[in-house]
C-alpha cells in the first residue's frame, strides 16, 4: 500500500522501540496523560449535564415559569384571567394558587413552611402529582382540611400519612378572650410526595377553598396565576408578547427567583470544563518533550535523510506525523474508556460498593446524559492540542544541520 514517505518514516518511529528508555517513558505517559484527561472530561460532562437537566427537570417541573399576580390581595375575576392568559403564545397550563407564609406545628416539632391552596383538578401536570405516595392531589376533595407535604418535612415532625398537624399563620391575627392569637387550623395528612428539591421540606398543599377560609378571603381567595410554559426557556419570549390589556398586572418569570441558581450551575459546569481541559492540554504538550527528546536521538538519522534529499519540509511531516500518531492514540482511546466509564457508571460504582451521594441517597443513582457532540468536540479539541504540540520539536528537526550531525558519526 502506497504510503508519503514522512508518514512512513513518522509511523516506524512511533513503532520502534527507542535506544533511550526514558524517551519511551515520556511518550508512553504523554498518551496515558491525554487518555486519561479525555476520558475524565467525557465523564465529568456527562455526569454534569444529567445534574443540570435533573435540576431543570425537578425546579422547574414545580416552580411556575411565570407568577401572575394582582395589585390588590387577591383576583376578583381569577377565571376570565385564566381563559385570557391560556390564548397567549406558549402557554400550556395556567393555575390558581394562594400562597401565604405559615408554621406547622406537631407534637414533636415546629417547622416554617410555605402554604399553598391548589385547586386538585387543574394541578395534573404538576410533578408533585406524580410522585406521591398513594395517588393525586385530587385526594384533597375527599377529606375536609387535608393536607400533602413532603416526606422530607414529614421526618422533621416525625408524623405519617393520617396523623394531624396544626397549620399556624403568625401574619394573620384573630381577636379571642385572651386577646389577639395567630390564626390556626388542624388539618390531616393525607399523601407525602418525594421529588427531591427544595419543596419536599418547605411546602404545604391543600385545597383553595380551606385557605381561603383559613385567610377569611372571599371569591376563591385567590392571589396568584401560575403560568406554565410548553418551554420553560421561552419565558423571556412570552414576556414580550404580554398584551396590553394585562399590562396592569405584574409578571414575575421563573428567570428572576431561579435565574441565580441556574447562572451558579452554569458557571460551576465551566470552570469544570475548564480545569479537566487544562489537564488535557497538559498532557498534550507532554508530546512537545517527547518529541524534543527524540529529535535529539535521531540526529544523526535526520542528517542522513537530508543527504539523501529529503526535505526540511519532508522532515517537519516525518515528526508532525509521529506527534499526530501519539496524539490520535491518545484521544482515542481515552474517547473510548471515556465512554463506556460514562455510560456505566452506576453499575461501576454500584459493584465497588461506592455511594457519591451519601447514605441519605442510597436508592439514587448519578444522573447521566451522554452526549455525542460533546464527545466529538472533546475528541477534537484534544487532537488539535496534540498536534499544536508537536509544530515546535518538528521545527526544531527541520533545522538540523546535516554537516555538523554528521561530523561526529
């Protein structure tokens, strides 16, 4: 099979075994250092973009993409707002909801949470109720002064499906016998849900019609529409699109209670990005002294080619190529083990018995979403560092002066 020259010459030497072992050393560690680098990005990327989409998937399948809210305490025409708001752009569900700040209180212990009175029918979609315990939030209609909280606030007031719980609100006051006292309601535990985020220890879910009672609020009591979007990234666009005729109401998107979160997410997935590619880039130019070494040993083979007629072009090839070779084998196989290490990572580490996440999460697993185009631009980032590395050492075996080499051989 025809082969260019330099190549041929670049392929036996990255074959032949070195008459200075510690240049085989170098090299061999140059190709496990970029092996080693790319597969730990592949891995690290995986494992960040399934934290970041359970995130997106866990936050923003529970907090609204946009809160609607009225400049009075609550919506008089909470229905007509609703029917209006479901013909905008995007728009896919647009709930009711009362919200207010309370304590509740067990036997054993008092926890600050967030009520929130829902209308069980038109929270369908809603993640929570698909994560609950026994079935849906519509089990709110069948018990007076029920309630669904999170498993994680069920064991901080150490109670369980069916035991009772006093919703307690400091801000709302009463006139008794005794003088002013919180207003408070006992209410029964009727579900527990489990989506792992902030809700499952900081909300409380009833029924409208008893938080409205509870606030002695009037038509529904309701305070707040929560609009969710067919695309939670599409909220900045649907805020353009607000017609005039709401413009006296105010929008508040997910992007200004979340956004923060999401930026500090974002900026921890670069600075991983790029710590693991600095690593790559190291061992990349591993290849520069790799090769710097070789040039010195093949002297005299240099000095010889170029007597032959090769060119200090033909030279630069033969050591580009060799560079390439090291470089290509390098990012292969690291693409490789890279690779199958993302795609099985649960079952690795399930089998050496190690739990990243803590005995707290025993049942979970790491999420992984593997990616094929990051897999490509890693792959091809760390060739194009492997061959930047070796332009220096092949310049360098391009100038060997074939009369000097040789006079000493």
């Amino acid at each position: 099979m025809f082969q260019p020259v330099s190549l041929f010459i670049g392929l036996r030497y990255s074959r032949s075994r070195s008459r200075s072992g510690f240049v085989s050393f170098i090299t061999f560690f140059s190709i496990t250092g970029i092996l080693l680098g790319v597969a730990s990005l592949i891995t690290m990327v995986s494992v960040m973009n399934g934290f970041e989409g359970d995130l997106k998937k866990r936050i923003l399948g529970i907090v609204p993409h946009v809160v609607v809210s009225a400049n009075q305490e609550e919506f008089t025409d909470w229905q007509k707002r609703q029917q209006q708001l479901m013909t905008l752009p995007f728009v896919s569900h647009v709930t009711p909801i009362i919200e207010n700040e309370a304590l509740v209180l067990s036997k054993q212990s008092l926890q600050p949470i967030l009520m929130q009175g829902i209308v069980p029918e038109l929270e369908q979609h809603n993640l929570v109720n698909s994560h609950l315990r026994n079935g849906d939030l519509t089990i709110l209609n069948n018990i007076r002064y029920s309630a669904v909280i999170g498993q994680s606030l069920a064991r901080k007031l150490n109670v369980n499906i069916g035991d009772k719980v006093n919703l307690v609100l400091p801000n709302k006051l009463r006139f008794t016998p005794i003088g002013r006292v919180p207003v408070q309601r006992s209410f029964t535990v009727v579900d527990l849900f489990n989506v792992g985020s902030q809700v499952d220890d900081s909300v409380i879910y009833i029924h409208s019609k008893y938080a409205a009672k509870i606030l002695h609020r009037k038509a529904g009591g309701v305070n707040a529409l929560r609009i969710y979007l067919t695309d939670a990234f599409k909220a900045d666009e649907f805020m353009k699109q607000i017609p005039s005729s709401l413009t006296d109401f105010n929008f508040v998107p997910w992007s200004e209670s979340q956004g923060t979160f999401f930026s500090a997410v974002g900026m921890e997935k670069k600075m991983m990005w790029l710590m693991l590619s600095l690593i790559v880039a190291v061992a990349a130019f591993n290849i520069v002294s790799a090769l710097v070494m070789v040039v010195i040993d093949k002297q005299g083979e240099i000095g010889i080619l170029q007597t032959l007629g090769m060119s200090r072009t033909g030279i630069l090839r033969v050591f580009i190529s060799q560079g390439c070779i090291n470089g290509l084998w390098g990012v292969s196989l690291g693409a490789l083990v890279g690779s199958l290490l993302a795609l099985n990572l649960n079952s690795i580490l399930s089998i050496l018995g190690i739990n990243i996440l803590g005995s707290g999460f025993s049942e979970q697993s790491l999420p992984i979403d593997f990616r094929l185009n990051d897999t490509i631009t890693i792959v091809a980032a760390g060739f194009t560092m492997s061959i930047l590395a070796t332009l220096y050492p092949a310049y360098r075996a391009s100038q060997t002066q074939p009369a000097e080499v040789l006079r000493h051989e």
